[in-house]
C-alpha cells in the first residue's frame, strides 16, 4: 500500500509542477532577432505591455538613447547602407515598426522592406527601437550599431 500511495504522490508532483512549467513558457515579450554582415546583433528589453497568465504588466522604459548608454552596450560595426535584418519567431499582427534616434532623444521612423533595412550611409552610432502588436500585447526592444567604412 505504502509504494502504491508513493507512486500517486509522485505522480501528482510531476503534474503539478508539468502544469507550472507550461503555465510561465512563453510568459514574455518577443524579442527579435536582428542580424548584420552575418552578425547577431544583440537587443535589449524596452518599453511593452504583455498579457500573462497571473496578471498583465505593463513597463515603461527610459529613453532608448538613455538606456542603452545606462547598460553601457557596445555597438555593433556596420559599413555603409548595409543590410539589417529583423526577424520574430512569431510575427506580430501588424507590421514591425522600426525608429532610429539620436541624441537628444528624438524619433524618426524608418522604413523597412521584407524584414530588411538599411544602415545609414554616414559614420557613426545610431540606435533602434524595434517593435510590434501580438495577441498577448505590445512590446518594443532597442539596439545600436556604429557606421564605419
């Protein structure tokens, strides 16, 4: 009787904790995949609001040029008009929006074509904001590249 009483027990651990482990996959905002001359180019969590299975959370991020100089991230070298890719595994529900900042914190929106934009063709550092709309809400990641012959 005892092994038969072990052998629930054991099994109802294994769902309870099967039905923990499902319950948190999957519980976070996408982040893209961005790629340059072959190169991943790393991302960083902005601002999003993400429907999860215990509660909503909805966080607003400092500025992208402020955050990235707090996480002190080092840029990745692209030359001239170079290729960026961007990429979800699964796509938003509507197309991606990309913006490119600059120092004082200011926005313009950049175009993209295919899951393809262009680096700029002048020198020097320019960040994104990438970002999209998905069932379980909105988020947005940022990156930086330097523009280098």
């Amino acid at each position: 009787m005892k092994k038969y009483l072990r052998k629930i027990i054991v099994a109802v651990l294994v769902v309870i904790v099967l039905a923990i482990v499902i319950l948190f996959i999957n519980d976070k905002p996408p982040k893209p995949l961005v790629v340059a001359n072959g190169k991943t180019i790393s991302t960083l969590q902005s601002t999003y609001c993400w429907e999860k299975i215990m509660n909503n959370e909805c966080v607003d991020m400092i500025s992208p040029t402020d955050q990235i100089a707090k996480e002190k991230v080092e840029p990745i070298i692209v030359a001239p008009n170079s290729t960026i890719q961007i990429q979800y595994k699964k796509q938003p529900k509507s197309p991606i929006e990309v913006s490119i900042w600059d120092e004082k914190s200011e926005s313009k929106t950049v175009e993209m074509n295919d899951g393809v934009l262009k680096a700029p063709n002048k020198k020097g550092r320019y960040i994104y904001s990438v970002g999209g709309h998905w069932a379980k809400g909105s988020s947005t990641a940022i990156f930086m590249i330097e523009v280098r012959d």
